[in-house]
C-alpha cells in the first residue's frame, strides 16, 4: 500500500507528541534526581519536595503521560483516517 | 475457535470479578470471626492459602484451550481495563510486594530509585512498543525481532536473552512461594517450593495466556486488598485519617526530628547518603529501561483486540501497579517511626511484642553491642521481608490479617512466575520448535509441546530454586540490566529507524547482552566469584545497563550504517506497524 503524504504528517504528530511526553518524563525523573539535594529543602505537603516527587509526584505524572497519549492517538488516528475498523 | 461461553464470559467481565472482589471480602470477614470465636490462628493459614490456590486453579481449569492463538495470546479479546490488572499482577513479584517496604525503610530517599524506575519504564512501553507491538500482532518478542531483522538469527539471540532474564526472575518468584508456604503451613521448605510450583502449573498447563490472563486478575484483585487493608488501617491508628499515602509526610518530618536524638548519621529523606547520586540516576535509567525490554511484560500486550486498547491498556497496567508503588513508602516510614518511638532507646528486656516475635523467627536481630541493657539504633537489624509482614501485627490488627498478607504476597509470586513461566515455554516451543525446528507442525502437536516444556521448565526452576542459594536473588535485579541492553534498542529502533539492518540488530543485541553480563560477572563477587575488575566509574553491577545499553544502539547504529539498507519487505513491515488501518502485505 501506496503512503499518502497525510499519512507521513499523521507519524510526524505522533513523533512530536512523542517528543513532547517524553521531555515531560525526563524532567520529573533526571532533572529532579539531578537537583535532588536542592529541591528537598522545599516542604510540599509535610514531604520533602524531591521525596514527595520520587515517591508519589512522578507517578502521577507517568499515570497522566500515558493517559494522555493514549486519548491523544486514538483521537490522531481517526482525525488522520488510519483508525482500526470497528 | 471463539468457545461457546467465550463471549458472555466477556461481556460479564466486570460482573463475574465484582462478585468475585465480594465474595473474597466476605471470606476474610467471615474468618475474622471465626479467629474471635477461637480458631486456632495455624487453620487461618491453611484455610487462607487453601481457598486462593483453590480458586487460582478452578479458573486455570476452567480456562483450558486447545486453540492456539487462545494459548499464546488469549484470543486477543482482553479489555483494556482487565489486561491492566493482569499486567499488574504480572509485573509485581514477591519481591515488590514483601521486599519493597522493606528497601525502602533500609534506603530511605534513595529507595525511591526502584519506585520511579519500575513505575516510569512504563512511559517508554507507552510511548514506543505496546501499540507498535500489538499492531505486528504475532505471539512472542523473538517473533518480532524475527520479522524485523529478517530470519532465524536474531531470533535465536532474542530467545537465548528473553531465557535468561526471565529463569533467574521466575527461580526467585518460586523460591518466594515456597518460603510463603512454608512459614504459614509450618512445613520444610522445599515442600513449600513444590507446593508453589503445582499452583503455578495448575493456572497455566491447561489453558495457556487465557488461564494465566484470568488468574491473573484475580491474583490483582487479591494482592492489592491485602497490601492495602494493613496500612490503611496502621494509617487511621496512628493519625486518625485512612489515608497512608497522604499521611506519611508528616511521619517523615517526625522521623527528621528523632534521628539527631537517637544519633542516626544517615538522614532517611535526604537523598544520596546510601548510593551515589551517578549510581542512583543510574539505576533509575536500568530499570526503566529493562521494564520496557522484559518479554513476559511486552507479550501481554499481544493479548488487547486493537492498537487502540493497547495504548489505553498501558494506562490502566501503570495505575494498578501505582495503587502499590505509591503506598509502599508510607509502609517504610510508619514501621521507622513505630522503631524510632518505641523500639529504639528502650529496655531490651521490655520491647513490644511484634520486635520479639519476628526476632524469633529470625527476621529481626537484635545484638546488645555496648552490653547497657539499651537498644541503640546500630544494635537492631531488621530484614526487609518483616516490614510488611509485621506491619499488621505493629497495627494491633488480628491474625487474619496476616492470613490475608500471606495470601497477597503468594498471589504476588504465583502470578509473576506463571506469565514467566509461559515466556520461557513458549520462547522455546513456539519460536524454537515450531518456527526453526519443524514449520509444518500440526496445532496439535505445537500445543502438546508447549505444554510439556512447560512442565519441564517448571520442573527445572523448581528444582534450582529448592537447592540455590538465597544469593541467586540478587540476580533478579540484574535481569532488567540484561533484558533492557539485549532488548531496547533493537526493539525501538526496529519500529522507529527503517535504516536499521538485520546485521546491526544482531551486533547490537551481541554487543548489549554480553556487554552488561561480562560487567555483572567481573565486577559483583556474584555467587564467590572473584571481583575481576575495578567497577568503571564507580558503577555498581546493579547498573550495569549504563554501560550495556548505549553501546547496544551504538552498535546498532555503526552496523546498520555500514551494511545495505534492509528491503523492500521490511520496510512494508514497518509501516504496517506504524499506521493502524494498514493491512500488513502477508502471503
């Protein structure tokens, strides 16, 4: 089967999407640990920051990015007409 | 072959385990009580362990198959919402249930590195396998990597990696069983084993991914409500709210201001005092990475009907196994506040109950160094395993309680070790025998051979796990070093690089998984080895990954670009896997 330039724009999105959600989990998982000592001096909810973040903030965030990616694609795919059927 | 109950038995899904969560609520209140009526607390343990490999088996027969796809990828008809729990339970061994807790209360901060790094692993499957995967839509890894990098070649190397990652993790998940057994049906040890490994068979032998799939949400359901019923309540003793996930903080600041007290020279939330900060960062990276490369994890998602469900399947795997994740922690700083206020600096003839009754099961130690009388904080060691294991008895909880985090942690082994146990058979019946040994074999016989070297592997990591070692558990946590640096990179780069070439992949994967276990081996001391070598950079062996994985793309990366670019057949093949309406050009 022929690729159709729609199609080639439709792997561009997911490659930025991509790009996007996966500079998010970079930064609440390296940027965080790499700074760890600093940020642990700010009180969140009773918890030290860089604690609170390791052991429940970038769970959430990792919960949210695949959600996110998730509806996001299932929604690029029928937009873009390369859906599944049914 | 759609079974003639197969559909109902989807569409009731949510009915038939809503009734099931119920009716196992209403057992453990039911032996409540018995236990206050005078049931002696040794029947709990068998009736406890007795019921859940009972009815683990009941649904492992009930789902016997002799369709091949319902054998390797239950039919592809799991909902989203349900392969999320079966993922989870797949995904969290004994170890995460019974030892996390425990890391964590020893580690403090820098535990948190197998939290994120088991929890985030699953942004790179999301984001760069599972809906690729699904849309290949074959039965196993090394099917994948067979397509891909065309033959027999590359697929003989994934076998011999998916083999080695998982048969040391399935050995540990056994020898967990066992050890659960055991303690709680008070017989010796290797009973205990064998006992785990007929649960095990007895869910997967007859039915294949389908009987290990819906067990598996049972195993979920069971595991989350005994890792969660303890501390909730510990929770509400402690601070009146039964909320442990939010409460916490508050004991950390607690424990913050006791250490300078007791003079513990190691804060628990500062980070870095256990590991280096390159070795924390470092580990993280493996983990995540290895998650994302493990083939028992990879090949449940084969099993959604669509790339649509996948995508969202993911979600719901990470949300159930975060429910656990993000209540460990609060276990570790309750059981470190409960020491620090009534263990640490009292008589050591007046401890309370619980530290006596673990001491004498041997999982806590107490050794009065200065001869005071005291307990100083260096004078006290606990194994990680008694952290969840006495958490119940620390909340002033009955012994049904106890009952009920046995049964969880079993279930946490059992459910682990079947969807390992199936990686390994099937590497070696579907990809060995039927795809390079004898392509004309008839269903029949495919499925007769699956199912006796299941049996046979079954038989040999039983019998490995009941004369190991206990030091063969560390290699668990160099299996996700192996399985990321053999794994990952020809993986990703087969959906996302059409350039990259069969005799890359083959490099790389070479090059990553002997890489990663030539460090393991010259650098740990594993198993009275000698330490050949100075570890590079101060890495520990647990991150060996660092090393292995980057010269697996690398290498990929060089090769490829270095030999001719792969035809016109793969690149068909890759775009039928990017684009979810293309029909894959198939004979």
């Amino acid at each position: 089967m022929q690729i159709t330039s729609r199609m080639r724009e439709y792997w561009q999105k997911n490659l930025q999407l991509t790009a996007i959600l996966l500079a998010i989990w970079f930064v609440v998982t390296y940027v965080v640990a790499f700074f760890a000592v600093p940020i642990n001096q700010v009180t969140f909810l009773g918890f030290p920051l860089a604690y609170y973040i390791g052991a429940q903030g970038a769970l959430v965030v990792y919960v949210a990015i695949i959600a996110f990616y998730a509806r996001h694609m299932n929604k690029l795919d029928r937009d873009y007409g390369v859906a599944e059927e049914g | 072959m759609a079974s003639k109950t197969g559909n109902s038995f989807i569409d009731n899904l949510g009915r038939i385990y809503g009734l099931f969560t119920g009716g196992f609520l209403l057992f453990v209140v039911v032996l409540a009580i018995l236990e206050q009526l005078g049931l002696a607390p040794k029947i709990i343990g068998w009736v406890f362990l007795a019921a859940t490999i009972g009815l683990y088996a009941l649904i492992g027969v009930i789902s016997r198959t002799s369709d091949v796809a319902e054998y390797y990828v239950a039919g592809r008809r799991v909902p989203a919402v349900f392969n999320g729990m079966a993922v989870g339970s797949d995904w969290m061994s004994a170890a995460s249930f019974i030892g996390m807790a425990g890391s964590l209360y020893a580690l403090g901060y820098d535990g948190l590195a197998y939290i994120m790094g088991w929890t985030g692993g699953y942004v790179l499957v999301a984001l760069f396998l599972a809906p690729y995967l699904r849309k290949f839509g074959q039965f196993t890894i090394p099917d994948f990597l067979g397509a891909r990098y065309g033959g027999n070649v590359a697929r003989a190397i994934g076998i011999v990696a998916a083999i080695t990652a998982s048969f040391t993790y399935v050995v540990a998940q056994i020898k967990g069983a066992g050890i659960i057994t055991s303690r709680f049906l008070e017989i010796p040890i290797e009973y205990g084993t064998w006992v785990g490994v007929a649960g095990i068979l007895v869910c997967s032998m007859l039915g294949g991914m389908r009987a290990v799939t819906w067990t598996q949400v049972a195993q979920y359901i069971v595991l989350i409500i005994a890792y969660l019923v303890p501390i909730v309540w510990l929770s509400y003793r402690l601070t009146g709210v039964p909320i442990p996930q939010l409460m916490y903080g508050q004991a950390l600041a607690e424990i913050a201001a006791l250490e300078p007290v007791l003079g513990v020279t190691k804060p628990y939330a500062q980070p870095f005092v256990q590991m280096s900060q390159a070795n924390f960062i470092g580990l993280v990276f493996c983990l995540m990475i290895g998650t994302a490369a493990l083939p028992h994890i990879l090949m449940r998602f084969y099993t959604t009907p669509s790339v649509r469900e996948a995508r969202v399947s993911v979600g719901w795997s990470l949300f159930c196994i975060f429910l656990l994740y993000f209540s460990a922690p609060a276990y570790a700083a309750f059981a470190k506040l409960e020491v620090y206020k009534h263990v640490i600096g009292q008589a050591i003839a007046n401890l309370p109950a619980w530290v006596t009754n673990w001491g004498n099961l041997g999982l806590i130690t107490i050794k009065d160094d200065n001869g005071d009388g005291i307990l100083q904080v260096a004078e006290l060691t606990l194994n990680p395993d008694a952290i969840v294991l006495a958490t119940p008895e620390i909340a002033g909880l009955p012994y049904v309680v106890a009952g009920l985090v046995a049964a969880g942690g079993l279930s946490a082994a059992l459910s682990t070790a079947d969807g390992l146990l199936l990686t390994i058979s099937n590497a070696l019946s579907h990809d060995l025998y039927y795809k390079m040994i004898d392509p004309s074999a008839t269903t029949t016989r495919r499925l007769m051979v699956a199912r006796t070297l299941l049996l046979i592997v079954a038989a040999i990591a039983a019998y490995v796990a009941s004369t190991a070692p206990s030091g063969i558990l560390v290699f668990v946590s160099w299996a996700f070093s192996i399985a990321g640096a053999a794994f990952f990179p020809a993986l990703v780069l087969g959906i996302f690089w059409p350039r990259a070439t069969k005799e890359g992949a083959i490099a790389g994967m070479l090059v990553g998984f002997g890489l990663t276990l030539f460090y393991v081996l010259t650098t740990s001391g594993f198993m009275g080895l000698p330490k050949y070598m100075e570890p590079w950079f101060g890495i520990n062996s647990i991150a060996a990954g660092v090393f292995g994985i980057p010269a697996g793309f690398l290498t990929i990366i060089v090769v490829s670009l270095l030999t001719k670019a792969p035809d016109q057949e793969v690149q068909a093949l890759i775009h039928s896997v990017r684009y979810p309406n293309l029909e894959p050009e198939r004979a």
